[in-house]
C-alpha cells in the first residue's frame, strides 16, 4: 500500500472511531417528556442496565408509555385502563437488561410513539445526564402585592390598588361584618388584570353588590391566564350613611 493509502487508511479509522466514540457516548439513561402528543426524543439510545424516564410535561397529558413491539408488552404505565390521564409532572421509568429495539406507543394516540435501541455493552445505572424536564403548563399562582383602599371609609365608592404580577382577573367577594366573628355574604364584584399596577373602583354598586351602610369585609384573589388562583386577601371598610 502507497504511504498516500496508508494515511487515509488512519484517517478513515480515526473518524470511525469517533463516530463508535459518539455513538457509545449517546447511549445512557435519558429523561424525556411527553408534549405537544409526541415524545421529545423518538428515538433513545441506552445501554444494558440503562433506564429511560418519561414525564408527561403537559399541557396534553392524556397518553400511556405501552410497550408495543413483543419485546415490550410486559411494560405499561396505566394497565387495567384505556382511559390513561397523568397530573403535570408526572414520571414512568423502564429498564432494559436485554438488548434490542423495542418499540412503544400511546393508548389513544397512535402517533404518540418511539423506541428505544439497547445496545449489548454494560451501562451505567446510576448517571443521570438529562435534566428533569419542565412543565409546560403554569401552575404557579399569581403573588399580588400591596393591596390596599385609597379610603377604608367611605360613603358611596373607593379606589383599590394592588401590584400583580401575572395578567388575569381579580374578585373580591363582600360580607356584612355583624360582630364577634360572623359576617353575612352580601355580594361580589370582578375586574380584568394585567401586570404591574392596576387601580379599580372599589365598594360601588353594581347588578352583584348593593352596598348599605355598616362594616365590611373583602376577600381578594387573583387569577392568571391558567387559572391559578392566589391566597385570598382581607381588607376591611365601612359605608357610612
């Protein structure tokens, strides 16, 4: 062979092994989420004693990781049900000791599907290269902030401000303060939010609150976009005559 042969001849096994390099180094225990109604990796590569992970990440999570092809009917994240439904978060682990393809897919959605290629090298049980996945979905409650009366007395209306950091709406539910702890609904009123100051007109009649003379007490609440709802808020006024 020419001394030009030779040296492709290394190169060619240079790159060869590097691709065998990068190919052993994308087999290992992956996380992955069920979004959108696919997978997030359709194809995952692990090695004997590896495990995959799946986290129904939302918003849709109406799915089922179940083994398809025969090598994987043994594993099933909701059996006895073909109505499979997971809270945001939730997670269905599986490891492979024998190597193979093997292929699974979603109950209801059969587009919903990958597989997972096991090579016959040892792996490694314990790493965990892959974050946990995020959530899709917001299931953060707003934080309003600052909330309070221009007048905590007044004869016909006030103004409100508060501080909120996600767009929504915002209610405040009205009772009648009748003493040594009781309190009788009297009526409610809502308002669109958006973020940062918002400045309503508070305690004024409306089709939903006749506000007569006497103590007041107010539960607030915020509520974004997802409907995530804040703690409630007091805040106690009085309509004078």
């Amino acid at each position: 062979m020419s001394r030009r042969g030779r040296a492709v001849a290394v190169v060619c096994l240079a790159v060869a092994g590097v691709i065998a390099s990068a190919s052993i180094a994308s087999a290992a225990n992956t996380r992955l989420q069920i979004s959108d109604y696919r997978w997030s990796k359709p194809e995952i590569h692990v090695d004997l004693g590896e495990h995959v992970t799946w986290y129904w990440t939302g918003p849709d999570t109406v799915h089922s990781v179940t083994g398809e092809s025969a090598n994987a009917l043994q594993w099933d994240s909701d059996p006895n049900t073909n109505s499979p439904i997971h809270p945001v978060g939730d997670s269905y682990a599986v490891t492979f000791q024998n190597p193979g393809t093997y292929v699974f897919r979603c109950k209801l959605h059969s587009t919903v599907r990958g597989e997972v290629i096991v090579s016959g090298n040892p792996g490694d049980p314990v790493t965990e290269p892959d974050p946990i996945p995020e959530s899709n979905v917001d299931l953060e409650p707003p934080a309003p902030e600052k909330l309070r009366l221009t007048r905590s007395l007044f004869k016909k209306k006030t103004g409100m401000t508060v501080n909120i950091d996600e767009a929504g709406s915002m209610d405040v539910d009205y009772f009648h303060a009748l003493g040594h702890g009781r309190r009788r609904y009297a009526g409610y009123k809502e308002w669109s939010t958006y973020i940062g100051i918002n400045n309503v007109t508070f305690g004024d009649r409306t089709k939903h609150f006749k506000p007569k003379p006497g103590r007041y007490v107010a539960i607030f609440r915020a509520t974004d976009m997802s409907f995530n709802t804040s703690k409630p808020q007091r805040v106690r006024f009085e309509i004078r005559r």
